[in-house]
C-alpha cells in the first residue's frame, strides 16, 4: 500500500500488525541528511500509536535515544523500515526502529513519540494521520 500524500515521507508500508510492528519503505533519491532517517523511524512507529486510538488523536516524536548510523544509505535504492513498540501505552511509547538497505542493517535506535490528542483548533479530525494513509491500515485493526 502507497501512502499517497506528501506529509508523511514513507512511500509505502509493507505490513501492519497493530500494537505488534510496522514495515514501511522508502525510495531513498537524495543524499539527505541522516536525520531524515530517524524521522523515517519516527512516522513508522506513528502508525503503531495512532492505531491504540484509531488514528483520531494526534502524535508527536519527542525524544532520539541510542541512534547508530551504521553506513550511509545509496541514492537510489528503497529503504526498508521497520518498528516495533518497545512499550506501548495509548498515551506513548518507545519504538525500536531498525533501516535496512539491500538486506544490510544501516541505522538502528529508539524513538519515543506520545499521544497529545487534537491539534486542530477546529478538532476536526488529527492532522498526523491523511485520511487515505487511515483508509489502507483499518483491515489491520484488531
């Protein structure tokens, strides 16, 4: 499944399993900054939170820890992303994030992202999650 929106930076996810892991890909086509890597952990495990409220509540990425940049990813190749909550309440969590490029592990390290319900002044609806990203995860929902 695409996610088909420019907000998020993932192109696509590969496998959902609410509260338990997230695979999500991107097509790595810029030398960008390594920080961008982590922000790529950071929306991947977005998804696995915004699942324990149905993605109606948004979700911030608050803290970096323990980060490795392994190697640099190749211009021009699909990174592969994978999560799983490290714990996980309905109000936050850690998130192990581990990037693989080609089968070769390239960056590893947590992220702690927190649920802060609705930033939208009108409340209509969460502004972290489009609504054709929420539309291809809900088959997954337990």
């Amino acid at each position: 499944m695409t996610t088909g929106n420019g907000w998020i930076w993932l192109d696509g996810i590969d496998d959902f399993v609410k509260g338990k892991s997230v695979r999500a890909w991107k097509e790595w086509r810029a030398p960008f900054p390594g920080s961008y890597l982590v922000e790529f952990i950071a929306q991947a495990g977005a998804i696995l939170l915004g699942a324990e409220s149905d993605f109606t509540e948004d979700v911030i990425f608050t803290k970096v820890e323990g980060v490795q940049f392994l190697s640099r990813p190749q211009t021009g190749k699909r990174l592969d992303i994978e999560v799983e909550p490290g714990s996980l309440r309905r109000e936050g969590g850690w998130f192990l994030g581990r990037i693989f490029q080609e089968g070769n592990k390239i960056v590893e390290g947590r992220v702690l992202l927190m649920n802060v319900g609705r930033l939208r002044p009108d409340g209509n609806g969460p502004i972290t999650f489009p609504q054709e990203l929420v539309e291809g995860l809900r088959g997954h929902l337990v």
